[in-house]
C-alpha cells in the first residue's frame, strides 16, 4: 500500500458555493475514491480562503465581524460538499489560528531566512476581484478578463517574493520526467510560455491600513500577509509542517495531487514550488497539477447579467436531493482538462439515457426474470461476457489511473449496452429452467462488474446497486478502507454471492 496525498483549490469566502466549486470538488473525490479503492492509504483535503480585502470590505457593508461573514460561508460550503458526497479527511480554513497560522508564520519566516522576501515599493495594478496584482499582458482591453473591472492603480510598499531568480529552476522542475507533472499534457505549455516571457517578483504583503483582515507578518506589524503565502500553505498547514502536529508521512512519503482550476494554475506551478525550495523544507514538491477547465451555462459564461446562472441547489432539487447525476453528468461530459458545458436539456438526456434505461433498466430486468421464476439464486459459471469484463476493466483502470475520467465511465456504460443487447439479441424471457438461469445469472454477474466501477462516481448509488443484488460487500462498499481486489475484478469474483434480492426503482422519471 502506498499514500496518495490530494487537495484542491480552496475556496474564497466571499459568496456562496457555484457549480465551479463542485465541478473542481466532484473531479477531486472521483479520484480520491478511487485511489482508495485501489488500495492506497488516502488523505483528501479542501477548504476555505477567509482572508483578504474583498472579504474585509464586504463584512464592512455587511455590518458584521469578519470572522462570522467567513464562519456563514464555510458553514454553507461544508453541508453542501456534505449532500454532494464528497469524501474529504481534512476541511482546512485559513482563519484557524490553532491549525493554518502557525505553519503560515513559520514558513514566513524561514523565506525571510533565506533572502527570498524583500521589501519593495511598488505601484501596481490592483484588481479586487482576484485579490491579486495584474500586469499589463494579464488585461484584455484594459480590464480584467475574468472580472471585466478596470483593475485600481495602487502605490504601495510590500515584501516581495523573489520568483524572477527561479525561472530556469522551475523549467527544469516542469521539463524533467520525475519533476512537477501538469496533467493534462495540453496545459504545460501554458505554464512554460510564462516562464519563457520572464517572471516577476510577487507581492507576498500589503499593508495593514489597505488589508487588515489577515495573518501579520512576522517581525513587521505595518504588513498583513497577502494571498499566496497565506492560501497556498493550505497544502501543509492542514499536514501541521513545522509545527508539534507535523504529519510529514502525507508530503515526503505520499504521492501528492493538486486539482484545481486553469485560472490558478500558474500560481500552483511556480510559486508554490518556488516558495517550498526557498523555505529549505527539504520536502519535494508536489508530483502533478491536475488542471481542470470552466463551466459554461448553454454554451455562455454563467453571468447575472444574461440571467443564466446555474445554482447547485436548483440541480439538486431538479433531483430530489439526488447528487449522483450531477456527479455522474460532470464525469461524463467533461474532459478532465477542458471546459465544459452546463445543459438543463443535456442533463436530463444523461438521466434517461444512461441512469434509466441503460443502467436502472438493466438491473431490473434481470432481477425481475431471475425472480420471476424462483427465488433469486444463482448459478455462476464461465460465460461468453466474461471476455467483455474483462476487456472494460482493462479500458476503466486506464482511464481512472491517466485521469482520463470520460473513458473510464464510457467503459461501465458499454457494459451496460452489452447487458441490454445480450437480453434481447438472446430472447432470455423466452428460455426456461436451468438455462434462463445460467444466463441471468451471467448478467447478475456483468452487474456486480458494473456496480464496482460505479463506486467513485455515484457511489451511493452503485451501494443501492449493491444491495438489490444481494452482494456481501454492501454494507462495506462505502467504508474508506473498502478495496476492489484483483479476485473482485476477476469473473465469479464474489464469494458467498447465491441470489439476488429484490427489484426496487433505481431512478424515477424526471416530473416535467
């Protein structure tokens, strides 16, 4: 068994959750359960940026203290990943002075140590939205592109992190073949591009009478802490480093995992690599970025303006509280790396087409013919489907291990269109006996296949699976140390598997 280490991007506490959040949080707990079930000791965390001067100034209009406008935000995002069902160990927030500060401060001051820090006066071009410094190549006619704002012009002076000295270092680190991993391919050239334009020193502070609301700089009480050394330090902050709590097991000793969005990507491959090697940590950095795109609403920008802003609790309820087909339809139409689309109508083809017909459907009608007849026993022998099996494990574990999520779930669902083509190419309802037994029982089998792959995507639903069949491994199927075995994947896999339970509806049609 070895660790894999994943985190994703946390979340700023200036507004509720959007389908961005969950689409970065769906990805982040498909392949965190995925590495469990392969048997790796897993530890998954998320959390909350709490920092900051957009979070001061909207508290401000609020009339209310920071730290409850953060505590109602990260209470929202917490029952939301909840209901969705996201397997997280750790939820990190960068307001917890007992957990995310004293790491903070540490690592502050080992960068001050080794001459990575240096105060600068700078004027800049400020864009709230982010929370960050723009340069001139970052605007599109002027203004933000993510947040279509004219950025403040702001003079200020700030401690610097000296980046610009790490470009060749970080090339290097980006290029080597046991180096930083950007997943997917398509997106390292991205990333080099700026290295190749020349790096810039980053702001690591601003002062106090701009952003109070944050950790002060050590040694410097004009200064607050800026963004990145805060919010990125998540990584190891949530792990205790350089403090009594340190659990070094989950860096030095794991495979680490970022996932997080295309927008944020830079940040994550060079300065945090920067600032861990400057820190003289002795820890690697981390071994793959994995980058995922924008979300889209019926091919546009989800945006207030055109009305067409798609809220995670209006799929929810479109549901009845059901996350697995927005787990399922975010796994399935999106390429990990590329942006996507949100469809009402394309959503609800997804519902009928995969969930109900070919996935709901099937299982019913093999435990409706299994038990028409008898009790639900089985006989499990060698079969024809055992090749097909075979074969789709093969194409499923590529797909999840490359993170290549589409393939690996179009591999479960070919099983399911090979199940319904057998029933009715063969004519199962027309055979008698022994026969219709062995046969049913061959897709009760193709079932338990099925089942099994489901479990990162809907895993609650693939447990309901489960338990129709009458699987001994039910009750276990959503336990953290729960393993799919080489003989799970093997035909006639599952000891003490004699009969099936009894149908029940696996998804109801959609109420127009």
């Amino acid at each position: 068994m070895s660790r894999r280490y994943i985190t994703t991007a946390i979340d700023y506490a200036s507004a509720a959750p959007h389908m961005g959040h969950v689409m970065e949080k769906i990805l982040a707990d498909v392949c965190a359960r995925w590495m469990r079930l392969s048997g790796h000791e897993v530890r998954f965390q998320i959390g909350m940026d709490e920092h900051g001067v957009k979070v001061q100034r909207a508290a401000a209009k609020a009339e209310v203290d920071p730290q409850q406008f953060v505590d109602r935000f990260a209470a929202l995002y917490e029952d939301l990943y909840r209901r969705l069902h996201i397997s997280s160990d750790f939820f990190i927030r960068t307001t917890d002075r007992t957990r995310h500060w004293p790491t903070v401060q540490a690592l502050w001051k080992k960068l001050a140590e080794s001459g990575a820090l240096e105060k600068q006066s700078y004027t800049g071009l400020y864009c709230q939205g982010c929370e960050r410094f723009l340069t001139a190549r970052d605007l599109q006619d002027g203004v933000c592109p993510i947040h279509q704002a004219k950025p403040e012009e702001v003079t200020e002076s700030n401690w610097f992190f000296l980046l610009g000295r790490e470009g060749e270092w970080l090339k290097k680190l980006l290029t080597e073949p046991d180096g930083y991993r950007i997943v997917p391919d398509h997106r390292a050239p991205e990333t080099l591009s700026l290295i190749e334009q020349g790096l810039e020193d980053v702001s690591f502070s601003r002062p106090k009478s701009s952003l109070s609301w944050g950790i002060p700089v050590p040694d410097d009480d004009e200064q607050t802490m800026y963004v990145w050394c805060d919010a990125l330090s998540n990584y190891i902050s949530g792990l205790g480093y350089l403090t009594p709590m340190q659990e070094s097991q989950w860096w030095e000793g794991a495979e680490v995992t970022h996932v997080i969005g295309k927008d944020i990507a830079r940040f994550h491959a060079l300065i945090w690599p920067a600032m861990l090697k400057n820190a003289g940590l002795q820890v690697p950095p981390p071994q793959r970025l994995l980058i995922h795109g924008f979300l889209t609403s019926e091919g546009q920008k989800m945006s207030k303006t055109v009305g067409n802003i798609v809220q995670p609790e209006e799929v929810l309820s479109h549901f009845g509280g059901n996350p697995d087909p927005l787990r399922l339809y975010l796994s399935h139409e999106i390429p990990v790396g590329n942006d996507g689309d949100f469809s009402w109508k394309r959503i609800d083809e997804i519902y009928d087409a995969k969930l109900r017909n070919q996935l709901g459907n099937l299982l019913n009608r093999i435990l409706v013919l299994l038990r028409k007849d008898g009790d639900g026993s089985l006989i499990i022998e060698q079969h024809a489907l055992r090749a097909e099996a075979k074969q789709r494990w093969e194409d499923f574990g590529k797909g999840m291990d490359s993170f290549e999520l589409q393939n690996a779930i179009q591999a479960v669902f070919n099983l399911c269109l090979s199940g319904n083509i057998y029933i009715d190419v063969h004519k199962l309802w027309t055979l008698k006996g022994e026969e219709k037994k062995k046969e049913l029982s061959a897709l009760a089998e193709l079932l338990r296949h099925i089942t099994l792959m489901l479990l990162p995507f809907v895993p609650h639903t693939a447990q309901e699976m489960a338990r129709q069949l009458n699987l001994p491994c039910a009750a276990m199927m959503l336990e953290k140390d729960f393993v799919i075995t080489e003989r799970m994947k093997e035909w006639g896999g599952e000891e003490n598997w004699t009969k099936v339970g009894e149908p029940n509806i696996l998804f109801a049609p959609l109420v127009k």
